[in-house]
C-alpha cells in the first residue's frame, strides 16, 4: 500500500518542500483502562519552501475527526491509506488534526497492557521506524525533525514519563493533565509515552557542576527483583565514559530508563525516555552473561542519545550509522570504563555478536552495510545481524586502521558539527578522514558498500627442524549466496597474528605480530625463521571482520586443548571458527559435538558455555545425519547431567547445565530427575529451583507428555503473571498432541487477537524438534496462509508468524520445493519475500551438513 509503506523517493520530495517547528500533541488516556481508542489531537506548524504545493501527513487511525489547515476545515473523508493530503500549502503553516487512536496489544504504536497480578492498566509507546503515526498526525520521517510538546491527560494516581521531564498533574477527579515542556529538535519516531500505575527509583549523575536527574521505572509487581542500584552504577558508567570520548555533554535534560512489558526488541533509545523489556528486571537467578548483556544494551542505548538522537540518520538506508557506532560504543565502553565488570566484552562480542553477523552474511538477503532502502517496508526487516553486528565489526576495523584516538577526534567533530541536525554517510567519513588523515574513500567503498564475506587462512612451509621456511595469509571471497546482489570483493585488512604455545597443559601467547593485509596473498616475513609454534592464530584480538581458519596442526591442537587457551577471547574465536566450519560443511556436525563435548569442561567463560550450548542443539537438531541424530542427542544429553552434577553447587555453569538438560533430556531417568527437581523429590545442592527453572522444567516434561494440563495450571496457579501465563502458553502449544499443534494453529493463524507475546509463546511451543512428524502436516498450511498473514497483520505480528512458523523442522528437498513454488506463484512483497528466502537457506545449509555429517559417520 503506497502510503503506509512510504518511499525514499517521496520523502525527499517532502524534505525538500517542508521544514517542520514544532508540534504540540494532546492525548486523552483517561479511558485506558476500558481500551478500545483515545482521542489524539495534534497542531503542526511547518514552513513550504513552494507555497501553493501539495503534500501530506501520516497518520494511522481507526477515524479522523477534524482537520484544519491555516484555518480553513478540510474534509475528514479525505483521510484515506495512512494519509491526509494537505493541499495548497501557504509558506507558513498551521495543521490542526483530531483523531481517534486505537491502542495495540502487538507491540507498535501505543501498546496497552493489563497486568494480571494487579489488574492494573499500563501503556508505552514503541515508535521505530514509522509508528508515532499511530498515536499522532506527523510527517513520519527521520529528517524532518521539531520540537514536540505533550499534553496527557491520565487517571489520577498514574505516572506519566515523556522526553522532558514530567511536570506536576493538574486537576481534581478520576483524571488528571500533564503538560511537558517541548523537547530539543528530535525526529518523530525517538519520542515517547509511558504511563500507569509504574514505580519508580531516583538518582542523579553528577560530574562537576554537571546534574542530570537519573530514573529507573517498573510495574509494581515486579518491583522486588528491580536492582535499580546496579543499573545506575552501569549508567554512570556510561555517561562518564561516553562524555570524555564524545567530548560533548549529555544532550537531554533528564534520563529515564523504563522496564516496559512486551516489548518487541532488547531496548528503544527514545531521547531521555529509554524503555527497555522488563524481562531485564530478573525474577529468577540468572548467569553472570545475563547481567552483562544487560549491562549492554544499557550502553548501547545511552550511546544513542548521541548517536541516533542528537545526530540522526537522514533517511534510513544510514540505519548502520546509529546500531553499528551503539553495539560498538556498548562493548568498547564494557571493555574500557573504569569499574567495569566486563572488561571481557570483546570476547562476547566475538562470541555472541559476530557469528550472528557471519550468518546474516552468508543469507541470500545479505547486504552491504549501508544498505539500499527503497521504502519503510525495507527497513522494517533490516535490523539485522549486519547492520548492528558487522556493522560494529567494521568499526572497530576502523578503528585498528586509524588508531582510536584519531576515530574518536572525527566523532567529537561529527557531533560538534552536526548537533541536532540529520547526516549521511560522506559527513561521518569526512570527519575521520580530516581527524586521520587518511583518504577513508576506498576503505569505505570495499567495507561499507559491499556485501559477504572474506576467509583468512594461513599458509606455511615448517622444515623438518621446526622452523618456519615461509608464511603467508590467504584471503578468499567466497561467491555471494544465490539470489544477492553484487559481487564478492577482497577487502583490506588489519589483524594480528598470535602464537602460543603450550606451557604446562595451557596455551600461553608467547608474541603477537600485527600487520595489513591486502589482496589475495599477504607474505609475513616477520615469522620465517622462527621455531613454529602449537598454534597459529589468524585475527588474534579480533581486529577485523572475516572468518579465520586454522591450518592442519593448529586445529589438532585446538581440538585437544581448546579450553587451555589462558584468555577468554583467543578461545572464543577458535569456537566461533569451528562453529562457522560446521555451518559451512567443513566440520561434520558431530565432531562440533566432540569438540563441545572434550573443551566445554575446561571453559571459564559463561557465555561462550552458554552460545556453545545453544549451538550444539542446533547442531544436533539440523545438521547432523538423520540416522545419527538420536544417538548425538544421547550422548550430549549425557554429558549435560554429567556436568550437572558436577557443577560447583550455585555456579553460573549448574544453572547454565540445569537449562540444557531441560532442553534434551529424554531417557526416563533424566526425565525423572527434571521431574523430581520440579515436585521437590529430588535436590542438586546450590541449584535453585526457582520461577523461571521451574517453567524450563515443565515446558521439556510436556514436550515429552509427562506433564499434563493439571501439571500447567498448577503451576500457573503459583506464578499467575503475565510471565507466566505466556510460559503456560508455550508448556501448552509444546505438547505431543495433534489436539494442542491444532489449537497453536487456530489461535495463531486463524484467529488473531493474541497478544505479541502470548503469540510468541505459543510458537516457541508449537516448534518441537522431536515432533517432526506431528509437524509435518502444517507445512502445506503455511504455504497456504503466509501471504494472508503478511496483508493483515502487522508488522511485528505477521513476522513472528512467517519466520516462526516455517517449517524449518522439515528439512528435505520437498520442503525446498514447496517453498520456490510460494515464491514462484504468490508474488510475495520484497520484504515477505526476503523472510522466507532467509527462512528458506536454512533449509539448505542443513541438507548440505547432514550430507557432511552422515560421510564422517563412515570414518
């Protein structure tokens, strides 16, 4: 539909014809605890640089009331696809629109939800990328930046929390108003409501005569588990770290951070009103990994209130401009702060960020980091593992190729200069480039514009001495999946190159030589001559983007010794490379698995136990031979209660070992022991059973229909939240029942009055890899209702569905098949179509791996 899906093209036109001042918006909540609509009332003021031309503004609303333009009424009735036309447009401009709104249960716009707990109402707003105009008439685009003023009026006793700080209500009886003050020059889709019955802690940030109020909100339900002083210690964290490298202070008059329920994303970096998922407010003992990705994406979107708020991108093929500098600015911060608790952030960059980059990389979607959006559709399914995650990879490339203090000169300028205002790509590099005194046009063209890929692999000649007679590094550009657009390029590199030896059972870095790479062969003559040592590590700090391989003898080594490596960040990169090996069919899946199985034991890092873990299913679930895969399951369900029980009572890796053995156990004494850990029969010392465990326990116990119903209202009885309710969902829809995979499929695809989450739950259910066959039914149903999905739903709802709900279980050719007839007869929208293609390939890489898999089982 042209006008809800705007276009680049017509954003331009309307950028060059309006400048926007200000709006003042009022809203009427005092009804939100009925739902249904509020009344929206929105006045624009604006400038034409052509009087007498046409334009529009956006708006999405069950019905319009009044418009008024320059004083003259304009028919309601022209309200029509998401648009108001304003025509014969004066040189000054006064728009007044009176709407009625509707609130969402999916996420968008202005989302209405009822704790079940107190039966309280509470509502937020999530605006990116074009839904303000759900909530308010605007011109929904990131470069036609004003100053907005909201008024609400909200039953009394209620919070409200908006970009400026809140006022004192006004007023008597069921309902009171608020009047903000007007923000600075923001776009429309970094403002933000929140309000209802939240609580709140307070602090301030001070930093010499500096005084910024700090907040920290949730529900009351879940205030018990808020730890409101870590979050501020993190935050300060920040603002300090952040103001001394950006050299620009804190741009907003307060900072709030909002713990918000069901919330689509980690976190929105709306200006002074952060909201985040209250699923970060944890009600159940979680790893360390947990706290650090927490601690994360506080940073990452304080980062933001520079990067993307202050400075915003000018129209959204720059997205990477504002995710890329916040994951990079997030773990460059972890690392570096002074009081961190995660110094250790590049490893879980590595680990964690960087293999979601390589596969989004290698999916027949991949693109260039900036990327070419033609329209809202576009963007709305590009936040993806390239513009955050290789995006950040690039930037700390950068950042080795120029020094970090020249990167972060051009950033203190780029602010300076662009303040409140909207960029491109050429002003970021324009600045580094003067700050650096490098030429960044080539480097930004081979990193920035292009898409997939590179290998770096050494290449050596060891005499029979053990001395290295020559040594190079081989870089490959594997062809772009089939379906990318442009071509493979070999792209210049700066790494390190570590070697370690083996010291008393550990791998000891013993030198490191860094140096530039270029083309398709790079010689190293700073190591011929020298004893060869146990391994050779391409990339060592993870300087730049590309996946590494090991020669021959470096992997036997790593093989035996992985988790003797004594830092945290060469072992991560050597199971990032053998994971990657193994989706790329170079690894057969159950050697992954003796690799898991012979290093997980000796690995200290939480986190890479965790990815490792959540890979070796996988690994299990798709890419191992059919024939095999009951007995690799087998084997790692084993080893998980073997680590289990000898896990240090209360550790990070018992609780971590606790949840994979949920995930696989199957024999009747693993079952027995998740069984009895549930009812209290059965104790491991230091392991909590707690909220949250319990639900993983029962949620495997349905799946393998040991729990029945009675089991899910029991325990929905002791945890009745809107967490656990959604939890009941999933324990439900997992069931082995053709009763319970038909009732997920008519609430979920023929009805539609789920909320986000509980639909999400229902799907996380429903796909049960031991129930293949009591899946493979809905295959043909999928097919049949994608496209229906995609036109009537939104954004967030249908693509829960689409990916969700592809039969990703059935891999086989047939599946293949079925899904190019869809594409080939359903003309499916670009951005439908990039879904299932993604979808699609991941059919295909597991084809190719159980091909892989099932020839070593002939070793």
């Amino acid at each position: 539909m042209p006008g809800t899906n705007l276009t680049r093209e017509e954003a331009r036109t309307r950028a060059d014809l309006i400048r926007v001042d200000a709006y003042d918006i009022e809203l009427d909540l005092g009804s939100a605890r009925e739902g249904g609509t509020f009344r929206s009332t929105t006045v624009v003021r604006f400038t034409a640089t052509t009087p007498g031309a046409d334009s529009f503004i956006d708006l999405v609303a069950p019905g319009v009331e009044e418009i008024t333009l320059n004083g003259a009424a304009l028919d309601p009735a022209s309200f029509a696809d998401s648009r108001i036309p304003l025509p014969g447009l004066a040189a000054e401009n006064e728009l007044r629109v009176v709407a009625d709104c509707s609130y969402s249960n999916s996420g968008e716009g202005l989302h209405r939800f009822v704790d079940p707990v107190d039966g309280e109402t509470y509502l937020y707003t999530q605006f990116e990328v074009p839904d303000a105009r759900q909530v308010f008439a605007n011109f929904e685009q990131p470069d036609l930046k004003a100053t907005f003023a909201f008024t609400v009026t909200a039953p009394t006793g209620w919070v409200v929390v908006s970009n400026s700080p809140t006022p004192e209500p006004v007023g008597e009886g069921a309902t009171q108003v608020w009047k903000f003050e007007p923000t600075g020059r923001i776009s429309s889709y970094i403002t933000a409501l929140v309000a209802g019955p939240y609580v709140g802690v307070f602090d301030t940030y001070e930093n010499g005569e500096q005084r910024v109020p700090l907040a920290v909100y949730c529900r009351p339900s879940l205030r018990e588990y808020l730890d409101a002083e870590a979050i501020f210690e993190v935050t300060k964290q920040g603002f300090d770290y952040f103001q001394a490298k950006f050299d620009y202070p804190y741009p907003f008059p307060k900072y709030d951070q909002l713990f918000v329920p069901e919330f689509n994303a980690g976190a929105m970096e709306n200006a002074g009103a952060v909201t985040l998922r209250d699923q970060y407010v944890f009600r159940s003992k979680v790893t360390d990994a947990a706290y650090e990705s927490r601690a994360a994406t506080i940073l990452h979107e304080l980062a933001h209130m520079w990067f993307g708020d202050l400075v915003t991108m000018e129209w959204w093929n720059d997205l990477w401009l504002n995710e890329s500098f916040a994951t990079f600015a997030e773990a460059v911060c972890q690392a570096e702060a002074p009081g961190s608790k995660w110094p250790h952030s590049w490893t879980t960059f590595a680990n964690q960020m960087k293999t979601w980059a390589y596969r989004q990389d290698q999916l027949p979607s991949t693109h260039p980091i900036m990327a070419d959006i033609n329209d809202l559709e576009d963007v709305q399914v590009n936040f993806d593992g390239i513009t955050y995650a290789k995006g950040a990879s690039v930037l700390k490339q950068l950042v080795a190729y120029v020094g970090q203090d020249a990167f972060f000169e051009g950033v203190r300028a780029y602010f300076k200069r662009h303040a409140w205002g909207n960029t491109r790509l050429s002003d970021l590099l324009g600045a580094l480039e003067e700050a650096s005194g490098r030429d960044l046009k080539a480097w930004s063209k081979s990193w920035l514009e292009t898409a997939g890929i590179n290998v770096l692999r050494p290449s050596l000649v060891v005499n029979t001495d053990g001395d290295i007679e020559s040594f190079a590094v081989l870089q490959d550009a594997p062809a772009l999946p089939a379906g990318a657009k442009g071509e493979a390029v070999l792209r210049p590199h700066r790494i390190a190159i570590g070697l370690y030896e083996l010291v008393d059972g550990s791998l000891v870095r013993t030198d490191r030589i860094e140096l530039d790479l270029d083309g398709a062969r790079t010689e190293v003559p700073e190591l011929v001559g020298r004893h060869r040592p146990a391994v050779v590590l391409l990339n060592d700090d993870d300087l730049t983007y590309a996946k590494i391989r090991l020669d021959e003898d470096s992997m036997a080594v790593v093989t035996e010794h992985l988790g003797g490596f004594t830092d945290s960040l060469p072992r991560a990169l050597c199971w990032a490379s053998a994971w990657d090996m193994t989706r790329d069919g170079e690894l057969a899946a159950r050697d992954y698995l003796a690799l898991a199985l012979s290093g997980l034991g000796r690995e200290s890092d939480i986190g890479v136990v965790q990815s490792v873990q959540r890979q070796v299913k996988l690994a299990l679930d798709a890419y191992t031979d059919p024939d095999w895969r009951e007995q690799g399951l087998a084997r790692w369900a084993a080893a998980a209660e073997e680590h289990l029980r000898a896990a240090e009572p209360g550790s990070d890796h018992q609780l971590a070992w606790a949840r994979t053995l949920a995930a696989v156990a199957r024999t009747d004494g693993q079952l027995d022991l998740l069984a009895g850990l549930l009812d209290g029969t059965v104790e491991l010392k230091g392991l909590a059973v707690d909220t949250e465990l319990r639900w993983v326990l029962l949620s495997r116990l349905s799946a393998t229909g040991r729990a029945d119903e009675a089991a899910i209202v029991a325990e929905l009885e002791r945890d009745n939240t809107a967490a656990g309710q959604e939890h009941a969902a999933s324990c439900r829809a997992a069931r082995p029942t053709a009763e319970a995979k038909a009732a997920v499929w008519a609430a979920v695809v023929e009805a539609d009055n789920l909320t986000n989450y509980v639909q999400e739950a229902m799907i996380a259910g429903f796909q049960q890899s031991d129930q293949r066959e009591l899946l493979a039914p809905y295959a043909e149903k999928y097919f049949a209702a994608v496209k229906g999905i995609w036109e009537t739903r939104s954004h967030e709802i249908s693509q829960q569905i689409i990916v969700g709900l592809y039969p990703a279980l059935q891999v086989s050719e047939a599946t293949l098949a079925a899904t190019d007839a869809w594409l080939a007869s359903a003309e499916p929208a670009p951005a439908l179509r990039r879904q299932v293609v993604e979808s699609r390939a991941g059919i295909e890489r597991a084809l190719k791996a159980q091909v892989v898999d099932k020839a070593a089982g002939g070793r």
